[in-house]
C-alpha cells in the first residue's frame, strides 16, 4: 500500500428508472468527503456519471437551465425482472457509457474509489457504475456509501460489488478507512460531530456549476412514518448561520452561481435562532441568489414575518411538506400540519408576494390503502387554496413504521429486493 499522499476517485454513479430529473440535484454527502480528504492533503478526482454537461456533449445545443434545474441525458436499457408490464422505458440517466470509460481511462489510477448512493431502488445504476470502474481499475478497493448504503446495507454488501459497504454517516468513519485501505493517515483537522468545521464541498470539480447545495442542518424533530430521515441521522445537528451565509456568498461571487438549494430536513424549525438570521445575513450580504427547497418546508413554521424575510433573501421555488389534506386519519402517519396552518401559511406566502407557480405542496401519491379519489380531493384542495399541487410517490423504506404496511399492500416481494 502507498504511504505517501493518496489519489482518491469519487464517483457519482447513474440512475437507473422510468423517470430522472434533474431537480437540484447533487452528490452533497461525497462531495463534502472530498473536502475534508483535500483538506487534509490527499489528491482528488471526481466523476458524475450524471453531468448534464459533460465535455464530450458540447458538439450539440447546451442543456437548458431553468433556475439551475435540466433533463439529463437518458438511455432505454433493459427493465428489471418482475417490471416488463410497466408500460413506460426504463432508463440509464446520465453520461454515456463509454464517455465513463474514457473518463476513467484518462485518470491517473487512483489508490481508494468512492462511490455514493441515493434511492434504495436506484441500486441497479449503482451496480453497472462499480462494474465499469472496476473493468478499469481491477485492482483499486471500491467503497460505497450514502442513503441505500445505509439502509439496506447488507443488499448493497451482496448485490453490487463493492469491496466494502459504510453505513451512516461518513465523516466520523473516512480517515480510519481511508487509512486502512491505504496507509496514509493524516492528523484530523476537524470535529465530525460539528457542522461548523466541515471544510467546503469539492464542488469546484464539477464542469459546470449551475446551481448549489447547502445543508444549514441535520436531522429532524419529527418521526413521521413514511420517513427515514431519523434512521439517516439520527442527531439533530446546526451550522451556525453565519457559516452559511459565508458559503452562499463563496459560490456566488467566486464561481457565479445564483441558484442555490437547501437540503434540508427542518431548514425553518427553531426559526428565530437559525433561519431568520441566517436570511437576514444573505440580505445584508447583498447577492442576488435565488434559493429552492426540494426537500420541503415545515408548513406550521412559516409566519407572516418570516415569509417577507424569504422574499426578500431571494427564494423562488418554495415546496410545502404538506402529504395529504385527510387530515383527520393522518395521526397515525405525520403530526406536523393541520387544515387550518396550510391555509394561514399559503396566506401569509401570498401576502409577501409570491405567487402560485412559485409554491407548490407535495402530496404523497401510492401509500398503503390510498385510493385515486384521496389523491383527486387532495389535488383539489390544493387548487383551491391557490397553490400548486406536486404529486410525490411514495417509495416504502425499510425501517420505517409504515415499512410493514407497505410490504403487506404491495403486488411485490418489497422485502427481497429494493426495486
């Protein structure tokens, strides 16, 4: 094994599905590993089998750009066994193949690879990209990490050909493996149970950067049952506002990024002590930025107050973790919005100025004994309070309380395979 400083390769791998967007999406976990790897001195590459804009696609048009937001390019593959009669294509999303190959053949040949995962049932993208970095790289230990890592850790161990499989996350666990796999074990430069001393994602490396992520926070208060965000990250963790503004007004005026977007779980919970001082810190600071919450907002935390200040700061695209409107059977599912709050919060967005194309409310679509006409009233109701209606489906995680529901409603064995 070397023990000179170490070339690591992160890789962000393909998705494999019937549909794939690119909605703000990035590799925010892998990402920030490269930080703290190049913080501490080691060399880093990075591949994203999911570029929109990939070198080797510039001979045609340019993606478009809404807001940060395109298409990737897509391939019809194969359907997985047990989903021929889905009248749909079935996907890979992102570079080309041999593009990979290309890629990875004009590397140096890296000491440790890295790759991340997302979705549990995009685990077939997974697999086909540790295949293709190992055709190349027969030699070098492949680690997968990330969200199907985690929670499916022992399919991931069997199904996809990593060398190793890290659950959970990776910051406390990266320089021990790093050192185990190759010798080079540099001082801790940092505190993994602190936010605030996680060096800046490598984001840099990405071809173009046309949007960014940024987590305030970790964990969430709530436990609703469709969710794993507690089993992800079990602590509730904060950056300090000021850090973030830091991080919003690096990317704008160092690499022109205008679209920025949160990923957080609970980004306006205790709003007086992080939220609003971190927003009125981006006015003050100036920068003309748009913000997006794909992950949605707690719908009861938004006052009239803190609407204005949302304007005002920049967001755009605002998404209201809202499920459902049956709102007298939902205690057994979430308790975190009545009737009532989404009405007065829809409200108050409204008064501060936005408008209906700028908010949306998610509404979980396919949940164990839902039938069309809860999803069709649901709809309605959205409409009807002047907002836009965002269906989600909903994707049974194992671990969760609603796992066991799932897996007795569903035409599929749920439990032997992800997909």
């Amino acid at each position: 094994m070397p023990s000179n400083t170490p070339h690591i390769l992160l890789v962000n791998p393909w998705i494999h599905d019937f549909a794939a967007y690119d909605f703000w999406a990035k590799p925010l976990g892998l990402l920030t590993l490269g930080g703290i790897l190049r913080d501490h001195g080691a060399r880093i590459s990075y591949l994203d089998c999911l570029d929109r804009f990939h070198p080797l696609a510039a001979t045609g048009p340019l993606p478009p750009v809404r807001c940060g937001r395109g298409p990737y390019r897509k391939t019809v593959i194969a359907k997985p066994r047990g989903l021929d009669d889905i009248p749909r294509n079935y996907c890979r999303y992102g570079i080309r193949v041999d593009w990979l190959r290309r890629d990875l053949a004009s590397l140096d040949p890296p000491d440790l690879v890295l790759v991340t995962s997302l979705m549990t049932y995009w685990y077939p993208g997974v697999r086909e990209t540790i295949d293709v970095v190992k055709s190349v790289f027969p030699e070098v230990p492949v680690v997968l990490g990330g969200v199907y890592a985690t929670l499916c850790a022992d399919h991931a161990r069997d199904t996809c050909g990593a060398d190793r499989v890290v659950s959970g996350p990776g910051e406390s666990a990266l320089l021990p493996l790093v050192s185990d796999i190759t010798g080079w074990s540099p001082s801790p430069r940092f505190d993994p149970q602190d936010l605030n001393a996680l060096p800046r994602p490598v984001l840099d490396l990405e071809h173009r950067l046309v949007h960014a992520p940024v987590l305030t926070s970790r964990g969430c208060p709530y436990r609703c049952a469709y969710c794993a965000s507690y089993r992800l990250q079990p602590r509730r963790m904060r950056r300090s506002p000021a850090s973030v503004v830091d991080e919003i007004v690096h990317w704008h005026e160092n690499h022109g990024v205008r679209d920025f977007a949160f990923y957080d779980d609970a980004l306006l919970v205790d709003a007086e002590r992080h939220i609003i001082p971190l927003l009125e810190g981006v006015a003050a600071a100036g920068v003309e930025v748009r913000f997006h919450t794909p992950n949605a907002l707690h719908i009861r935390e938004i006052t009239r107050p803190l609407a204005r200040l949302m304007f005002r700061a920049g967001f755009h695209t605002i998404r209201l973790g809202l499920e459902t409107t049956a709102f007298e059977g939902r205690q057994s599912m979430d308790r975190k919005v009545t009737g009532a709050e989404f009405v007065r919060t829809v409200g108050h967005l409204k008064a501060a100025g936005f408008n209906s194309d700028q908010v949306g409310a998610y509404l979980l679509a396919g949940l164990p004994g839902q039938d069309f006409t809860g999803v069709e009233s649901s709809i309605a109701l959205v409409k009807q309070a002047g907002v836009t209606p965002v269906i989600a489906h909903y994707t049974p995680i194992p671990g969760t309380p609603m796992w066991p529901q799932a897996v007795a409603a569903s035409r599929y064995d749920l439990e032997a395979d992800p997909i």
